[in-house]
C-alpha cells in the first residue's frame, strides 16, 4: 500500500472533548469543571450549534483550498509551466 493509498479517507470527523473545552475555558480565563463541560457539550441546541460551525468552517477551508488550487493552476498555466512543474520554453 502506497502512502496515498493509506492517508485516503471518505470524510473527515471532528470531535471536541470536555477536556478541551475545559482547556480552552482556561485560556480564556474562565475554567469549568469536567462536569461543566460534560453539561457544555450535551446540551442539545448548544451540541447542535457546535456542529452546524464545525461544518461552516470545513466547508469554507475547503472552498478557500480549492480556490487557491485554481488560482495556482492558473498562474501556472500563464507562466507557461508544464503539469510537472518545469518552466516551458517556447523557441
């Protein structure tokens, strides 16, 4: 098995612990306990909340990846490189 082979995954899973919300609750200078967090992170609407921007933000990191791609592509493809990347040189 290749290594694209082996890093290939059909859908990416975020996942967000209490451990981590405790951590961050300390960044921000406001720690909670693992029973708060638990809460934090099991309240319906609040977990719910969570996702819908976790996948606002997936969405817009991957347009802007695709979009630098295409602008890539094109600089590319303007400065007359060839899909290896080496300079043409057109005599």
């Amino acid at each position: 098995m290749d290594a694209e082979e082996r890093f290939w995954t059909a859908k990416v899973i975020a996942e967000i612990s209490a451990a981590d919300v405790m951590q961050l609750a300390n960044e921000v200078g406001m720690p909670v306990t693992p029973a708060e967090a638990a809460d934090l992170l099991n309240n319906e609407l609040r977990s719910l909340g969570m996702r819908n921007h976790m996948l606002a933000a997936g969405r817009d990191y991957i347009a802007a990846s695709l979009e630098s791609r295409r602008q890539r592509a094109w600089w590319d493809r303007s400065c007359g490189k060839t899909e290896d990347g080496a300079a043409r040189f057109d005599a």
